[in-house]
C-alpha cells in the first residue's frame, strides 16, 4: 500500500533554495552583516523546505531578506541588489509552492510541469517589475526634490493597500487554523 | 470598497503631486522630518500586516481515498472491552466507568468457565486473591488482599503518579484474566511483556477515504477561496521602500518596488473556470479479488484557455487500495490538450464505485483556489471465487429426508459400511452379507451409513459489530466471511446439497446515504443447480449488505432475524458466519439454536493483543465461544492467518479447537 507522502515537492523546492544561495551570494558582495543574516536566514529556509514547515520557510526568507537590505544599505551596487531581492522572493514563493503541493499531491505525484509553470511566472514578474523599477531610477538619476521622495513613498502605500484591501472584503469564509501544520 | 476607493485617491493625489513637485510646479516646503515620519509611519503598517499573515493561509485539504476505510480491532477502548465481559455474565450496563467493578465480573467469568468453578467458589477465590500468581493484579481487585511490598523509590513514584499506577494494575489484571481465558500455563506467558495500556498509534491519520460521497455526474462546483498566499509581500515592500527612503538608498527602494511588483501580480488573475472531462479506463472491470487492476484516467481541458494550474486526485473507490503509482497530478493544461494518470489498484472483493475526482483550479499567483468535482461512473466488480473446498463443511449430522452426501449416523442405503444385522423379510438382495452365507448359512444384513441431503442456509453477520481486523489494514471479519461463504456454498453444491444465502446486516432503513441502490435484507432460498451458484456468486459480490465498506450505523436486527425465521424451512441447517464480537452475534446463534435448527458458527478471528481493552475483548470473544459449544452449538475457530482449507480440513481432523 502505497501512502501519500505529504512533503514538499522537489522541483519548487530545489529551485527555492538556489534562489536563496543567489540572494545571500549577491547581499554579501556589498556587505558582511548582510551575509551573517543572511546564511542564518538561509539555514532557517532550508530546515523549513526539508520539514515543509511555513513559518521556517517565512522567517528563514524575511531573514535573507534583512540581509539583502542590509547589503543594500552598505554596498555600492543597485543591480545586484535587485537580483537578490528577486532570489528572495523566489525562494519564499516556491517554498510555499513546494510545501503546498507536497500537503495536496504528496511527493510521488506528477507536478513537474505544475512547478515548472510556477518557477517561470514567478521569475517572470519579478523581472518586469525589477526592470520597471530599475529604468525609472536610471531615468530619473540626480538630484529629485525631497518632497517628491515623500509623496512617491505615499503613494505607493496608498496604492499597495488599496490593492490589497480588496482581500478583507471578500468575504470568503473557512477556518483560517484548520488547514496548517 | 470605499475605503478601499479612498486609498486609491490618496495613492493618485500623491503619485500626481509628487509629479507636480519634480516637475518645478509646486513647490512644498517638506523637510526631512516629514520624510522620517512618513517613513516610520510605513514601517508599523509593515508590521502590523506581516503579524496577520501567520495563520491566514488557506488550502483546501486532499483526502486520501489511495487507502481504505479502516476497520477497528475489537476492545477499541477499555469501558468498552469491560462492557463486553460484563455482558457475558448477564450485566447489561455497558460503558462503565467502574473498571474494578467491570474487571471483578471477568475474573468470575474465566474462572466459572474455564476452570469450572462455581459462581461461590470464584467469588472467594477473588477476593483471597487466589485466582492469579500476580499480587498486584490481586490486590486491585480484592481489597482483602495487600499488595506485595516494594521499594521505596516504587512507593514514591506511585505516590507522585497515581494514574500510571492505577494503569499498570489494570495491565496486570487484563494480562491475568486473559491469561485463564486462553487456558496457557501462566509459567510460557510470563515471559511476554505486557499489552500497553491505550494505542498510541502515530501512523493514524483522520483523512478521509472518499473525495466526497457525492453521486454526480458532470462537474460541480464546490466553492472558491483565497489562499492568502502572497498575504505580507506588499507589507515587506513597504517596509523597505520605507527604510530605502529613509537612507536614502536607492538600491533598497528598488528592492521594495520589486517586491509591491509581486503584491500587484497577486490581485490580478480570478481563478479559471474549469471545464475539463475526464475518461476513465480499467483494465478488469470483473478481477478476481487480490488482482491488480490498471486504471487510466485521461483528464482533457475543454476549454479554448490555457488552465495554469490543475491539481487533481481521483476518486478510488473507498474499498480499494492504491498499489502501484499514485492517483493525483498536479499539471498546467493548453487549450483541448489532454494528461493521463495511471495508477494500479489492488481488487478487493465488492462492488466498487470511483467517487468523483476532487479538481482544484489556481490562478496563475496562486491566490485563489477553486474546488470542483467532476464526476464519471466506473465501478469495479470483484466477485468471490466459488472454489470448492477440499475438505468436507463441518455440518451438524442431522437427518433430512432427500438422498444426498451428509453421512448420518442412521443405519441404511449408503456406501459407508455401518453394521451388520440380523436378516429381516423383504431385506433387497444387493444388501445380504453373501460371504457370512458361504461360510455358515447363516443369513446376515449390512447396513450402511444412511446419507442424506442437507438444506443448509449461510447466514451472515454484517452488522456494524463485525466490521473488525486485528489491524486497520487488514481483511475484515466480514469479507472474510463473504470469502468462506462463497467457498462453502460451492463445496457444498458440489455435493448435491441444497444452500441457501441470508444476511444479518444494515438494512433498507439504515443503507447508507448515497448508496446506490438500497435493498431488501439479502434471502436466496435453498436450492441447487448452475443457475443457483451463479445467482450466489452475483449476490456475494452485489448486495449491499455484503459492502467492503462498514455501515454507518447500527441494525435492528430483531426484525431482520423474525422475518428469516419465518422464511427458513424445518429441518433447515445454519452455518452462522460472524466474528462474535459482541453480545448480539451470540443471541442470535442461540435463538436460532432454540427454535430447532441446528447451528454452526464458523468465526473469523478479528481479536488482538497489543492493548489491554483488545486482550479483553479476545476474552469476552472466547467466553462467548465457550458458552456457544456449552449449549451444543459448535464453534469454528478461524485465525487471522489461517486459510478456510485449513480450518475445515483442521476440524474434520477432530480439533475444533
């Protein structure tokens, strides 16, 4: 009898811990906090992608993410910045993809396109909006008012948020605890 | 949505009065504080919305319908085991919560049976404490006894944990009692470590067998969730637009616009509508049972749009285990393109229908699932082999009046010699014993072994009591009974005997919902012929009351029972198939008994020992099998490892055991 084995899938999950190892790789060129952070955010992610548990896999990628701040802080280089923040968000994507299908599929089953889809749209979007980002800055290098800085800052919350609100009044109902580990 | 509209304004006003200020058209005297407060401002929102994503993530669960429904072993938790051994001695107060009391009457109840001692005498036996070698046990039952003395560090820790103290005696007792009930010499048993006292089994899960119980056909739509799965990726944005700003740090800026980039990608896809069709084929639909079974599912996508993301798993049918492969895929689908599943599953006796196949559709991010099932009518249909038996069914030798195989212990016509008589008028030729003529004139008769057909009727118990194994994945007591009923059936017709078929079970009123047909209670009348086996086998293997899967509820079986009585002919023999679990599957033995026909029980085993409720029930099991021989009804024996042949050709052999 063959049960289902409920961990995360392989694919995702190997794709996710070579996005973290770019992200730490890249945050350490600029900084040494960046890369203590980071490797401890990096040994985090990979316990929770080995046990598919959701909070390592958070902690362990808001951790590397600290560090690629960090290191974009210190160090000199925008680019690399922005890969490792795309590293990042992959690696937190895809470890919550992996740890998703793994509790749906169980790890025998055929996910290899599934994941292959994932790995490509995720990637894809962090590369547009890091290429939007990145010609804007280019665009846009010199001396800007400070109170244009402000009122940018402004209104990407106001907009984040007011993307976001439309979750709270959906009114979707469901235990939100019953379906974690 | 106003709030939300009221955001978007302040987002717009912002966006186009930061604008503004570049371009040289405003200019607003902000300094650097305002850039800090803003700032700060950001980062407790971060926090704030980071604290809520813990917990919010959705998903909706698979089952596991790969596994079979799981089946208890008998004593599934001590007051029940108690209640049992109670009721063998006329207590009817089951679940009781006084396991002293309830212990005191199985002591009474082994040591009247199994050791022949009156009522008085075991009563006195328990309370000197004579009844066991093991003093603890003793002294928990009897207050007139002491407990043996121990060591201080033993006395301490009983003072300290009263409960494991309390558990360990009741081990002790239940090992002591079941040591009687199975007759060993308790010197072999020591040795054995004791049963636990509760199961603790981690392997056990609470999934459910079935996607769903639903009949349809054609794809309903369960319902839609957000997976809350991007939930804190706009926040971490922010938080780093805020320090990136504070610092005036461009790199880490551009971080958080990557990061509200995802945040956008997360609002911007409904989940797909799933339109998919699914064909199932497999390679048997009538295996024999233990057969494998191929089964393919092709699952296509009918719509012209791509579907980015499919999970799937089939509905195997709760009575059959996945063997080989699994039966779930996760997949991207083009427009009318088509994915196959395979998986092997191994045949279990009974008719078994696919559930419909649980679909769950994503987005493209991810962020909301949609839940659909799709259903498509495939059964599988596992008839029992009628094999015949090689060693003859252990019937009651009773007299009918057709000529057939059942050898009676009447003188007469036969081809078994009995005994030679004096010669009498009119006695036929064929039957004078020639030999004694030519050697002394006399004139002598042999008699024969009179043989005569039986009517027998196989009567089942597939009430919800029989529904046991020793361990969740093993046979039940039921399909193996089906098993050996088929088998006997055939030995029997094969002899010239008439049989006929009746269950005591789940009937119409109680048929589980959603079952696809409900039945009258299972009765095919005694009778012969080619015809007669193949209406037993269909019925073996279609009735539902001879389901792989246990019923929901109880049966009044009172009913059932009367109307049986009333259809069964005199001279009717019973071979009564139950596991003789409780104390139901024992009255009914007996009542038929006392209305004059002749029953044997033929009893799979379903008992276990690996705790001590489960040694309990082994030894209610026994008394009960004990009382059924004390009023003449022979009991078969039938162990977990054993196969019919063995038992039958065992009991021709003499042991009943």
């Amino acid at each position: 009898m063959s049960d289902v084995t409920r961990r995360p899938t392989s694919v995702s999950r190997t794709v996710a811990f070579g996005g973290a190892m770019v992200a730490v790789l890249a945050a350490t060129v600029g900084s040494i906090y960046g890369f203590g952070i980071g490797v401890v955010g990096l040994a985090v992610l990979a316990l929770g992608l080995a046990r598919g548990n959701r909070d390592a896999i958070d902690v362990g990628s808001l951790a590397i993410f600290a560090g690629v701040v960090a290191g974009g802080l210190q160090g000199e280089s925008v680019e690399l910045t922005v890969l490792a923040t795309i590293g990042t968000v992959l690696a937190w994507d895809l470890g919550h993809d992996a740890t998703d299908l793994g509790e749906q599929l169980g790890r025998e089953a055929e996910t290899a396109r599934l994941e292959a889809v994932h790995v490509l749209s995720s990637l894809l979007i962090g590369l547009v909006a890091a290429t939007l980002g990145y010609g804007v800055y280019v665009f846009a290098a010199g001396g800007q008012p400070i109170a244009a800085v402000v009122l940018f800052v402004l209104a990407g919350a106001a907009l984040v948020v007011a993307l976001g609100s439309g979750r709270d009044s959906g009114g979707w109902t469901g235990n939100a605890n019953s379906r974690r580990r | 949505m106003s709030v939300r509209t009221g955001w978007l304004a302040l987002g717009l006003l912002s966006f186009f009065g930061g604008v503004a200020v570049l371009s040289g058209a405003v200019g607003l005297g902000v300094g650097r504080g305002a850039l800090v407060a803003v700032a700060c401002g950001l980062l407790i929102g971060a926090i704030a919305t980071l604290s809520r994503r813990r917990g919010s993530r959705e998903q909706t669960g698979t089952p596991d319908p790969e596994r079979t429904y799981r089946v208890p072993a008998p004593g599934s938790s001590l007051a029940d085991a108690i209640g049992q051994l109670r009721e063998t001695q006329g207590v009817y107060t089951a679940h009781s919560r006084r396991f002293v009391d309830g212990l005191r009457t199985g002591v009474v109840a082994v040591l009247t049976r199994f050791e022949g001692r009156s009522a008085e005498e075991a009563q006195g036996r328990l309370e000197a404490g004579e009844w066991t070698d093991d003093r603890r046990a003793a002294a928990l039952l009897s207050k007139s006894v002491d407990p043996p003395s121990s060591s201080l560090r033993r006395r301490l820790s009983a003072a300290v944990n009263r409960e494991t103290t309390f558990r360990n005696g009741i081990r002790r007792a239940g090992a002591s009692i079941a040591r009687i009930g199975y007759g060993d010499g308790s010197a072999a048993s020591d040795s054995n470590p004791l049963p636990k006292y509760e199961e603790t089994d981690s392997t056990r899960t609470d999934r459910d067998p079935r996607t769903t119980s639903k009949r349809l056909r054609g794809t309903e739509h369960a319902r839609e969730r957000a997976t809350e799965y991007w939930t804190g990726v706009g926040a971490v944005a922010l938080f780093a637009v805020g320090i990136g700003a504070l610092a005036e740090s461009p790199a880490v800026v551009l971080a958080g616009v990557v990061g509200v980039g995802y945040a956008g990608f997360a609002r911007a896809f409904d989940p797909p509508v799933p339109k998919i069709t699914l064909d199932r084929a497999v390679s048997n639909e009538s295996p024999e049972p233990g057969d494998e079974v191929d089964v393919t599912l092709t699952v296509t996508n009918e719509t012209d749009r791509l579907l980015p993301d499919l999970r799937l798993v089939d509905g195997v049918p709760p009575g059959l285990t996945v063997t080989d492969g699994t039966a779930r895929i996760g997949t991207a689908l083009r427009p009318n393109e088509s994915v196959a599943l395979e998986y092997t599953v191994t045949a279990r006796r009974g008719t078994h229908e696919f559930d419909p196949a649980l679909v769950l559709t994503r987005d493209p991010s991810r962020s909301s699932e949609r839940q659909v099932y799709v259903g498509e009518d495939t059964s599988i249909v596992s008839a029992p082999v009628l094999r015949p038996i090689a060693a003859p069914v252990p019937l009651r030798a009773t007299a009918a009046s057709f000529a057939g195989r059942l050898q009676t212990t009447d003188g007469g016509t036969g081809t078994a010699f009995h005994s030679v008589r004096e010669y009498r008028r009119n006695d036929p030729l064929n039957r004078i014993d020639w030999n004694r003529h030519a050697r002394t004139g006399e004139l002598a008769t042999l008699e024969f072994h009179e043989e005569r057909a039986a009517r027998v009727v196989l009567l089942l118990d597939t009430r919800i009591d029989a529904y046991l194994a020793p361990s969740p994945d093993d046979r039940h007591a039921v399909d193996r009974s089906v098993a050996a009923a088929g088998r006997t059936a055939a030995t029997l017709l094969e002899n010239g005997d008439t049989v006929g078929l009746a269950a005591i079970g789940p009937g119409r009123s109680t048929a589980e919902e959603g079952a696809s047909s409900k039945q009258e209670p299972c009765w095919l009348a005694p009778a012969a012929g080619r015809h007669h086996r193949v209406e037993f086998e269909r019925l073996l293997a279609t009735h539902s009351q001879f389901s792989a899967v246990a019923p929901k509820r109880g049966t009044q079986w009172f009913g059932q029972l009367r109307t049986l009585r009333r259809r069964f002919s005199a001279e009717t023999q019973i071979l009564f198939f139950s596991p003789l679990c409780d104390a139901g599957s024992l009255e009914i033995a007996q009542k038929l008994e006392a209305r004059g026909y002749p029953v044997t029980v033929v009893s799979p085993d379903p008992t276990t020992d690996r705790t001590t409720a489960q040694q309990l029930a082994g030894v209610a099991r026994r008394i009960r099998q004990f009382d059924l021989q004390r009023a003449g009804i022979p009991v078969v024996d039938w162990e977990a490892g054993e196969s019919i042949d063995d038992v039958f050709a065992r009991v021709d052999a003499g042991d009943m055991r």
